[in-house]
C-alpha cells in the first residue's frame, strides 16, 4: 500500500515561551488521524521562531559570527523538534531527529512520522524541508507559517498588502528579495524557492492552525498555494 507522504514545516513561533501545548497537540492530532487511517506518512520540520530569534540577536549584539549563529539556531530548531517528539508515545515515531536528509530517506521506509530541525548552517529550515520533499518525493509541502500565507508584499511593513490565493514560482522570487541572515530569513528563502521550482513541489503556505494543516490535507484550497505556469 503505498502512503502519502507530506513535508509540513512548522512555525518554530508555535514553540516560543510559555509554550502553548495544548495548540502543538491539535496540529499533531490531525497528523495522527491520518497517520491511523494507513493514509499518511509525514516529515515534520520544526524552525526556529521566538526562541530562536532572541538568543541569536543577543548573541549577534556581542559579536558572534553568522556560521556561529546559524549553529545555535539549529541546536534551537532540533530542541523544538524533540518537543515534538516528545508530546508523542507511538510507536511508529521515529525518536531520533534526523542530521541529513539521506537518514529522512531511510527513516520514512520505517516510520510514519518523522520531526527534524535544521542540519546545516548557511540553510534555513525552509530549505531544509524543500529538500526532504523532493528527496522523499512528497506528494505535498506544507508551510505553517505566522504569516498566514503568501502577500505580493510583506505584511508585517505594508499593511495594504494583497493576499495571494496563487502565485507564480519566479513571481515569488521577485517578491522575496530580502536580505538573509542567521535567524531571519524571509518567508522562503532562495534556497528553499529553488529547490520547490526545479523539483516543481506541490507547496502550500498556510496559518498555524488545525483545521488549515485538515483542508490542505483533504485537497482543499486554503492558504497559497505555488504554481510553475
Ligand atoms: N510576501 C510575503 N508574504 C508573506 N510573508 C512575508 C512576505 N515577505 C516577508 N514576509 C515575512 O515573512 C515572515 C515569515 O515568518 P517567520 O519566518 O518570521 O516566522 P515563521 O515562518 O512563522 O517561523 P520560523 O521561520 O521561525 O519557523 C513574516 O515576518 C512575514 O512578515
Ligand atoms: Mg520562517
């Protein structure tokens, strides 16, 4: 019987201090419910969020370089996805996180859910999770972000940004030219967008939320989706 398998890379905002565990739990539900059914297998990768952001630009302040900050991120991004891990007693979870993408080829033959973070500095979790869809030949990636979705331009510096129900693969590159550095890359990152553009991954970008990760799953058109024409 062969599975699905779906890439959802989770805000790593839905880890920051206090943490809101019983919000984590209803994401993860709707995971499991599919996972139960045999119709699903699913790569979770976890970014960095609050967390990530306040340690790194401390650490900035006095110094410290970008491949430097880029580690510490990681090691956050991994914590958040042993968190994860541990909200989750089944067996057929894998305990370890995985350090490259060649351990997430095997591991998926075995188990139905994986939970990762970064694994290399210089690589947003984006990235990270464009790579194991294509690697793994996922049938969807789910991006859960606090944005909610994709703009024509960002939301949090233009408030009379437009929504974009779909949009164009080198479309998106233009939109998303910000600078990027170790804790803040911008929606999707080069990297990411040029890994879901060659491999032309099915993508959505869509809110933090249950019953959002629940309608992309039925097929349904919620959040943006990425086209390739
Ligand atoms: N065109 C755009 N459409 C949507 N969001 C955009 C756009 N351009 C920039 N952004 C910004 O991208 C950011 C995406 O959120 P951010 O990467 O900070 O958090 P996250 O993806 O939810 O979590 P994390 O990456 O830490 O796991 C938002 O701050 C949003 O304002
Ligand atoms: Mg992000």
């Amino acid at each position: 019987l062969k599975h699905d398998i779906f890439v959802v890379k989770l805000t790593g905002n839905l880890f920051n201090l206090p943490i809101n565990l019983k919000k984590l739990a209803t994401i993860i539900n709707v995971m499991k419910s599919y996972i139960d059914k045999g119709r699903a297998k699913f790569i979770v990768v976890t970014g960095g969020g609050g967390n990530a952001r306040a340690i790194i630009s401390a650490l900035r302040e006095i110094g410290v370089n970008e491949y430097q900050l880029d580690q510490v991120g990681i090691e956050i991004t991994r914590m958040h996805a042993k968190i994860l891990i541990s909200l989750l007693q089944d067996e057929y979870v894998c305990k370890k996180i995985p350090y490259t993408i060649d351990e997430v080829m095997d591991y998926i033959n075995i188990y139905s859910l994986i939970a990762m973070g970064g694994i290399s500095p210089g690589m947003s979790t984006n990235a990270v999770s464009a790579l194991a869809a294509e690697a793994t030949k996922a049938d969807k990636l789910i991006t859960m972000t606090k944005a909610g979705g994709i703009y024509d331009k960002d939301p949090e510096k233009f408030p009379n940004a437009t929504f974009l129900k779909e949009v164009n693969i080198d479309r998106l590159f233009e939109i998303l030219t910000e600078h990027e550095a170790a804790g803040y890359y911008p929606l999707l990152d080069k990297v990411a967008l040029s890994i879901i553009r060659r491999s032309k991954i099915d993508t959505y970008v869509i809110a933090p939320e249950a019953e959002q990760l629940k309608l992309v799953l039925e097929g349904k058109n919620v959040g943006s989706r990425i086209i390739f024409k």
